[in-house]
C-alpha cells in the first residue's frame, strides 16, 4: 500500500524560509495500528492523521504522533492542521485533539490556534545571557530525558525572544520551531511573544491571564511523498 504524505513546513519567516516539517495525511489513508510505524518512518518532529470535517461541519479531528509515541497536543501540527484543511477549501473554527478542543482563527496571512497551557508538556527553561550564546548551545549538553528550551532576549520591550528546543525523549534531537514550548514560555513571561526559533523559524504567541495563548505562524506547502 502505498500513502500519500502532504510535507508542510510550520512557523516559517515572512520569506517562506525555515520552519518545522509536519507531515500530514487523511486519517482513512491509514489505519490506526500503522500510524506509529508511519511516522517514525518520516522521522518528522510531528506526523498528523486529519479527519476532515463532514459537509458544512466546523470542526475536524486530528491525531499528532512523534517519531515515538502518539501526543495528546503540539502546536506546530494543530496549525498545520488549520492551515492544510483551509487551502482545501474547508476552512474550520475548530480542531478536537486528543488534549481537547482548540480554537481555530485565520488572520493576516498567520493561522492561530488557541491553547491551554496546562495541555503544553513540561519544559526545562534555560535563559541564557544573550542571542548568540543560544545559537551556540550544544544539544548534546541537555541529551537527557527531558525536554529543554533555551531562549534569550533580543528585544525585551518588544517582547522578542530567541530560542532552541531539544527533546530527545520524544524521539527529537532538535525541533525546529515548537508551539507547545511557545505557549508554555508565553505563560511562564505572562506577555506576548514575537519567538525566533532553531535556525530561523518565527512564532507569534498572545498570552491570555486565563491560563490560555494564542499561537500562530505562516505555513507552507512543500511538497508531497509516497510511502510504501
């Protein structure tokens, strides 16, 4: 059997450059006991099954696996997801993840989703003294079972922040640009965020005193595979 894999690219610049590779496929090209298998074939930071929405319908389901296990929530495939269902002409005012409902809204060239934070994993957050020193930062000095952000400010009045991400425990060396990190940064900050991220990767985050934030980004598409 072969599967047709859309590759979209989450969390790009405003040049279309960067962002994080998100593999997206129909929930019924796929059965559910092969869907680990195939995204840990991809390799990707995230792979998603969509359950399109039946005619006239708001809401689509999704499913969000890593290289190694199925996840309840991550940012970059809940607005891959939006994006994707969108240019298909079925836009949608919400997605039912696993974590929950999410709220779905297309603004200005970015699609946003709204997040609780407690949905977010835990992250180790390191602040280091400035831009370059994340930029330098060995992956291999945070290879433990947990997850790591690393951020710093480059314009605090801006709210602008620059940032890396490493999770090996979810089968992810590095991420290029990571939703659930955002959000979860935005709420330990309490303010919006402008977050460049991995080697170039933009994030927009507006944060909510009701323990929830706005995440959004632009997306593109690049391309497609066949998987056998």
């Amino acid at each position: 059997m072969t599967t047709e894999v859309s590759v979209l690219r989450v969390f790009t610049d405003s040049d279309g450059e960067f962002g994080n590779p998100v593999g997206v496929v129909p929930a019924d090209a796929v059965p559910a006991k092969y869907r680990q298998r195939l995204a840990t074939q991809l390799g990707y930071s995230e792979t998603i099954f969509i359950e399109e929405p039946p005619p006239g319908g708001g809401s689509a389901r999704v499913e969000i696996f890593t290289p190694a296990l199925e996840v309840l929530f991550a940012g970059s495939p809940a607005v891959a997801a939006a994006w994707w269902l969108r240019e298909r002409g079925t836009p949608i005012r919400s997605l039912q993840l696993r974590a929950g409902v999410v709220e779905v809204r297309y603004d200005a060239g970015l699609t946003t989703v709204e997040v609780f934070a407690d949905w977010t994993p835990e992250f180790a957050l390191h602040q280091l003294d400035s831009p370059p020193e994340v930029v330098c930062a060995d992956p291999e000095d945070y290879s433990d079972d947990f997850a790591h952000y690393l951020w710093s400010w480059v314009d605090n009045s801006a709210g602008h922040i620059r940032s890396r991400a490493f999770a090996p425990e979810l089968g992810v060396h590095e991420d290029e640009a990571t939703g659930a990190a955002a959000i979860r940064i935005t709420e330990f900050l309490s303010r919006d965020l402008t977050i460049t991220q991995g080697k170039g990767s933009v994030i927009y985050t507006r944060w909510s005193p009701h323990g929830c934030a706005a995440l959004g980004g632009r997306v593109i598409h690049e391309g497609r595979l066949r998987i056998r």
